[in-house]
C-alpha cells in the first residue's frame, strides 16, 4: 500500500470523503480491487449497524462499462481518490445499500456459531462468508444485494472497540477472495478505524466548538444587559444622590424665604435668616462646581511649582482647625526637592480634599488616642512622591476597591466626587495616586513626575 | 406646653425648625447627632421627637431604634431629604415619615397628629 492512499485515509476528517476515501481504496483496481465494498457504522446507541457508504457498479453491465472507462483513462488511485463524491457511476449501487441496517441486539441464530456478520464485529475478526444469501441471519435486503458472491467482512476498529465493519466482495468478476488480499483489507481497516475516530473527534470537537460560540454570544449579550442595567442603576444612585444633596439646601432656603415674606418687619430676623440663604445657595454653588469639575476637561495650567511650599501653606491655613479637631500634624518635608511642573490651583484642591478626608476619618477617634496626620514628601528618581496618612481607622476593605469611582462615598454627606476629582487632577498631570491601609489609618500616596 | 427635640446634623435646618416650632407656640430643643438625641431624651424626654436620617456616625434609623428600647410611647418622625429609606422597615415603628421639603405645613400636621394621639399622661 503507497503512502498517499494512507495519508489520504488519515488526513481526511470531513465524514462523508473519508468513508468514500476508504471505499474507493478498497475498490480501486490500483487499490485492493475489490468489485464491490459496503461500509456499516454503528449507530450511537450501538443497536445497529448502519449502511454509511457504498462503492460499485449496480450491474455486470455496468461493471463492464465503468471497468473499461477507467482502464481507459488509465486512473491512478489518487485520481479516483480526488473525484467527486457525487459521480454518477457509483450512485446506483449506493442507492440500493444505503438504509439497508444490522441489528446489534442479541437474538437467537439460526447459524452454527452465531451471526458472521455480528462475530467479525464483536470479535473483531475477519470473517469470509462463502454463500451470503443463505443466511437467514441476515435481512432479506442484505442477502438480496450480497446474493451469488463470496464476500468479507472486517471490523473497523478505533481505541479498542469496534465501530464499523465493511464488507466487500467479487460479485461480477467472480474472482476468489484470496489471503493477500484479506490481509490487506484487514491493514486497509486498521488506519480506516483510526481516521475515522479522528473525524469523530473533530466532529465532536466541532459540536463543542459551536457550543461554546453560541455560550460565548449568550455571554456577551448578558454582559451587555448587565452593563445597561448597571449603568441605569449608576445613575438612579447619582440622582438620588445629588437630588438629596440639593433637597437639603432648598428646604432651607425656601423654609427662611417663607419666614421672611411672614415677618417682613423684624429687621434683625430678616438680617440672619437671609445669611443663611445666601449660605445655603452658596453651598449649592459648591455641589454645582464639583459636578461640573468633574466633568470638565480643562488641562492643567503647569508651571514649576515647590510641593513643600503648597504643603505648608495649606498647613498655615488650617492650623487652627487642626487644634479644635485635636489633630497633631506631623510634617515630614524633604529639603531641595525640585519643582515639579503642575497646576498649583488644582494641587492645591487634592491635597485640601486628602487633607479634609483624613480629618473627617479621624474624627470618630477618641480624644487623647492619637489623631494624627503625617504629611511626607520625597524624591524618587523622576517624581516626587508625597504620602497622606491618618490615624483613623482605615477604608473598609470592600470599599477600596471603589474609592476613586465617581459618586462612590462611605460617608452621610457629600456627592462622592471628591476623590474622583483628585484621581482626575492627579491623571491629567500624569501622575500616579494610590491608597493603602496601614496600621493606625489610611495612606494615601501621590506620585508626579518632575519633568515636563 | 409641648416639648419638641429636633435632631439634624444641619445646623440652618436646626435653626429653621427651632424657629418654626417656637412660633407655633412649643417648647424647642435640639441635637445635631443620634448620641445627643438619646442623652436629651434620658435626661428629659420630650413630647415628640423629630428626627433626620442622614447623620454621621448614628444616623436616624439606628437611633429611631434605641428611642424605641428606651421609650417606646415617645412620638417620633422622621424627617429626611430621601423619600426611600420609607422602604426600610425600621422607618416603620416611626409614627409618621415626612419628606424634607421648603412647605413646612406637612411637617407641623405631623407633629400635632402624634401629639393628639399620644395618650394622656399619669
């Protein structure tokens, strides 16, 4: 047997050319040279086996006919092996076998030794039958096609296990099946076993890969509904936020506006409670200001700025409400640090809301336990870094994840923009910021580069 | 005369209520957290108690349940900017929830209808 009827076997995965392949291995008179060959497959259930494919003229005449056409094209095997499957000449007799079907279940046998047919398959064993349509195992239809010839039957065998038998005969030359030949089938079966358990695997390989394509499409439609259902409840959280943070003030200011068109006269009362108005509205602004802070895309107006300086100053401005709120500050400032290129307005607004945010974490503290803010900065190769530490207690492990989301807050008050300005600040200059739970608190840590 | 403790961690809206109030002709105390409304109320209980929700550290619902260990025939109404939290049901041992809004008129109906349900003293 050449190499290339072989490869042809095995390389084919695609069921339908593959058993023709096989076929036509069989049959072909550069081949085995069988007249005629019938390959059975084992249904999935293994109840019966069922006719697959078959390959032979119908009839002498047409044995004759096909015989002397391909002697006459002088047709190698791997012509006949790249033919259509659809050629007419085969078609006939293919027709004739096809639904024709085995049954594999265990009846009594009219044989000496059980059903031919089913011990080559059981067995796996090559079985010749000298007069097929005597057996009365087999049914009528199959006795009627393998009617006057000596046939043989081979089991198709993949991992151990019998899948297919093929059964192939002389029926119109009439030449005796002989032991060579045999053999040869038996070979020809063996790597027919093993490609077609091949091409059942890829078949099944197939199937789960559409499988999982049609999973994946379910997944990604989910994934889509979810991001739509995620982004509506986004939102309702931000609507429910911020129309509560506005809810506030307008009860106020509407509640001191009715007091006033009340009590028109009392001078000092109207003094007071238009204070508070304006307070109120001024409050109002700010929530605005932050909202559209957020969502602005001013770049930062960079020009060298001293970090320690900014650090100070802000210090200097809140000294006095670091003594009411009992917070020591504890400054850790390296000298000769370069400038850094930055938006000193917009710095200034990161480290007022790190600043207020460490304060408010330590308020909970119990006096005389320690509330303190340590503020460092320092070099490190190209940026300079500058650590905000508290000794509050910490962000709750769930929540750090989200701590720079936009509208996220731990808190009662507030829009939880604050630190998803900063994020934004510290982004558009480049820079890194990160966050951490230490011991006593949480750290916050800035990092932006030097250069330009 | 009827003793009012509002609590709101806003000091305007302190203001405002404690205003309101005293103009209606009450008596009017106030605290601006959970932790001092419970102090208030142990010291000497009012006649009825309003209370905000949203408050750092105990915020209303958690003290609406301590006011009702300590007392339970003590009026309370909550009064936040947030209609939702009605879907808690600690809001429900509340006697009344009222949405924070510039018309005061539903907060005042509030208050006088749990004082003329609360049952006579002695």
């Amino acid at each position: 047997m050449t190499v290339e009827r072989t490869h042809a076997v095995e390389t084919s995965l695609d069921l339908e050319g593959l058993l023709h392949a096989i076929l036509t291995c069989v049959t072909a008179g550069p081949g085995l040279g069988f007249n005629r060959a019938v390959l059975f497959l084992a249904d999935d259930a293994e109840r019966q086996l069922v006719a697959a494919m078959a390959i032979g003229p119908s009839s002498p005449e047409e044995a004759r006919t096909t015989w002397s056409q391909l002697a006459e094209e002088r047709a190698t095997l791997d012509k006949l092996l790249q033919q259509p499957l659809c050629d007419g000449r085969k078609n006939a007799f293919r027709a004739r076998v096809e639904g024709l079907s085995i049954p594999l279940a265990e009846t009594p046998s009219h044989s000496r030794g059980g059903n031919p047919l089913l011990k080559a398959y059981r067995n796996r064993l090559v079985v010749k039958i000298a007069d097929p349509a005597s057996l009365r195992d087999l049914s009528a239809d199959l006795r009627e096609v393998l009617d006057g010839t000596e046939v043989v039957c081979v089991p198709l065998v993949a991992k151990e296990r019998s899948i297919g038998l093929i059964i192939a005969d002389n029926a119109y030359s009439q030449a005796p099946i002989d032991e060579q030949r045999v053999q040869l089938l038996q070979l020809l079966a063996l790597l027919a076993g093993l490609a077609l358990d091949n091409a059942r695997i890829y078949k099944q390989l197939e199937r789960q890969a559409g499988q999982l394509k049609r999973t994946l499409e379910e997944l990604r439609s989910t994934q889509e509904q979810l991001i739509h259902s995620e982004r509506l409840a986004t939102v309702g959280a931000v609507v429910a936020r911020v129309s509560h943070e506005i809810r506030n003030p307008l009860t106020t200011i509407g509640g001191f506006a009715r007091t006033l068109s009340a009590h028109p006269d009392e001078i000092e009362r109207v003094a007071r409670n238009a204070n508070i108005i304006v307070e109120e509205v001024e409050k109002l602004e700010a929530l605005l200001k932050e909202m559209l802070d957020f969502t602005s895309t001013r770049q930062p107006a960079l020009e060298p700025t001293d970090l320690n300086r900014v650090i100070t100053g802000l210090a200097n401005v809140h000294r006095d409400e670091l003594g009411e709120r009992q917070v020591t500050l504890d400054l850790d400032l390296a000298p000769d640090l370069p400038d850094v290129f930055a938006d000193r307005h917009q710095i200034q607004r990161v480290l007022l809301n790190l600043w207020q945010n460490a304060l408010q974490a330590m308020d909970d503290v119990p006096e005389g336990k320690g509330r303190v803010l340590s503020v460092r900065t320092w070099r490190d190769r190209n940026a300079l870094k500058m650590s905000f530490a508290d000794t509050g207690g910490g962000i709750a492990p769930t929540a750090l994840p989200q701590i720079f989301t936009p509208f996220f807050t731990t808190k009662q008050r507030g829009t939880g923009l604050g630190l998803a300005v900063v994020k934004k600040i510290i982004d558009d200059h480049r820079g890194t910021i990160e966050v951490r739970n230490q011991q006593a608190g949480a750290c916050f840590i800035i990092s932006l580069p030097i250069e330009r | 005369m009827a003793r009012i403790l509002i609590v709101d961690d806003d000091d305007n809206q302190r203001l405002l209520y404690r205003e309101l109030f005293e103009e209606e002709g009450y008596e009017v105390v106030d605290a601006s957290d959970g932790r001092q409304a419970l102090v208030c109320i142990e010291r000497d209980p009012p006649d009825a108690v309003i209370l905000d929700i949203n408050m750092p550290g105990m915020d209303g619902l958690q003290t609406l349940a301590r006011i009702h260990d300590l007392n339970r025939r003590l009026p309370v109404i909550l009064h936040s900017a947030y209609a939702a939290y009605q879907d808690q049901f600690v809001s429900w041992i509340a006697d009344a929830y009222v949405t924070k809004s510039s018309d005061p008129e539903a907060l005042t109906q509030a208050v006088r209808a749990v004082l003329a349900k609360k049952p006579a003293e002695g």
